[in-house]
C-alpha cells in the first residue's frame, strides 16, 4: 500500500517547513510528514531546511551564524504569499506539539551528528519513538544508535535509486526506511526485496501525477511531495 507523505508539510499551499504547513497537512489527513532540522549559534532546534535563511525569510545568512532570537525575528511566510506574513521558524518541539496519534514522523537531520541525542531525547519527550524515525547519513546513524538502539533509521548515506547498491546497503545496515532517490525500471524489483527485509520504501519526490502512479504500481510505502492534494487525489483513484 502506498501513502503520501507531506514533504516540508503541505507547502504546496503553505510556506515550507512552518506551522501553517503541517497543521495544513494533517487537517489533509497526510499519514506521514518529513521535515529537516537545523541548529542555531545558540543550539536551539529549529526546523529549515536549507543551510541559510536567505531563501525562506526576508533574513540572510547561515542558521549557525544566527542566534535564535535573530532567526525568531524573520518573517518566514511572505515570501510564499501575503497571508502567512509573520509567519516565524519553528522550534523542533513546535513541530512535535502538532503531531497526532498514527502519522509517521519523517525528521530529516541536517545539524551535527553531536546534536543527535538531543533530538531522540526531544522524540522522546513528546513520547514519540514509535511514530519518529531519523533520516540520516551514517555518522548521525551511530551516535543515534549508541543512544536509543529503539530508534528507527531512514538511511541516507548516499541516496540514489534502486539500480544501485543503496538498498543491499540499507538492508544490510538494518535500517527501518530508504529513501529512493530518482526512477528506475527495477525500483518494484527492490522495493519486494526491501519489504522481505522489513525495509519501508520512501521515494523523493515528485508533484507530478503519472510519477505518483508508476510509483503506486511499484509499491513504494511513502511518496515524499511538494503537491499532498494532488498526491491524495491519484492515491484515492
């Protein structure tokens, strides 16, 4: 069975990686929602996807340059569309905050593998740990599993697509997920023997709705997209 998953939150409509995003995106009903987490100078967690502020806020310069009071003070919404003027970065507990019983929790780790603990301890405080999983390259991966073996594992050391040795990598590592990167004619083929090893398929990503079908007839778990109305809608057909 496939699934959406609403990627940085339904920002289709919405500003990317914000509040009005992912309330957005569960009031959609999305089964699972990914977003990434940075760190400020301060070493507050926040959710943000690129390195820098510049794109997203009418701020500049790098969230490790950036106190968290400095980031708070950006307008993270204006830049999508006048109504979300205001709209502010979130904390990687507000984001937590939002979260309801049975969606899966895509948590994309852009920060320093020393950080990782932290970020369990957050999923955990939010009694969270069967609902989380950490979407990461391997150094973030060992610390994570030196501090809570329980915690589940999307891997992301070198994603690519399934015509390569990126799965036989996930299955051997005993991660939980993959995340497919890019088609393949053999991706039905991997997706059986990832399913065989309890590996849960997540593909990025597509907003297109012919992609979504092909990926629902390789049987792909979770299609990371910028479009979750439309991906509801082919789910649906």
């Amino acid at each position: 069975m496939t699934y959406a998953c609403a990627h940085r939150g339904d920002n289709h409509c919405a500003p990317e990686n914000t509040l009005p995003a992912f309330e957005l995106a569960l009031e959609k009903g999305a089964p699972q929602i990914e977003f990434d987490l940075r760190v400020t100078s301060d070493e507050e967690i926040i959710v943000l996807h690129d390195e820098t502020v510049d794109r997203t806020t009418n701020g500049s310069g790098k969230t490790t340059d950036l106190t968290f009071a400095q980031i708070r003070a950006l307008d993270a919404g204006s830049w999508k569309d006048a109504r979300f003027a205001g709209t502010k970065l979130p904390t990687f507990d507000e984001i937590l905050t939002l979260v309801p019983a049975g969606v899966e929790v895509n948590v994309q780790l852009y920060l320093a593998p020393q950080y990782v603990p932290r970020v369990i301890e957050r999923i955990k405080a939010f009694n969270l740990m069967d609902q989380c999983f950490l979407a990461c390259p391997k150094a973030h991966t060992d610390i994570a599993r030196a501090t809570d073996p329980a915690i589940r594992i999307c891997n992301l050391e070198g994603q690519r697509s399934a015509d390569s040795d990126y799965p036989d990598l996930t299955i051997a590592m005993g991660a939980e997920y993959i995340q497919i990167c890019g088609w393949s004619d053999n991706l039905a083929e991997a997706t059986r023997k990832l399913h065989q090893h309890n590996v849960k398929v997540n593909w990025f990503g597509t907003s297109e709705a012919d992609m979504m079908r092909k990926l629902i007839r390789a049987n792909v778990d979770y299609i990371l997209t910028d479009h979750l109305d439309l991906c509801l809608q082919v789910l649906a057909e």
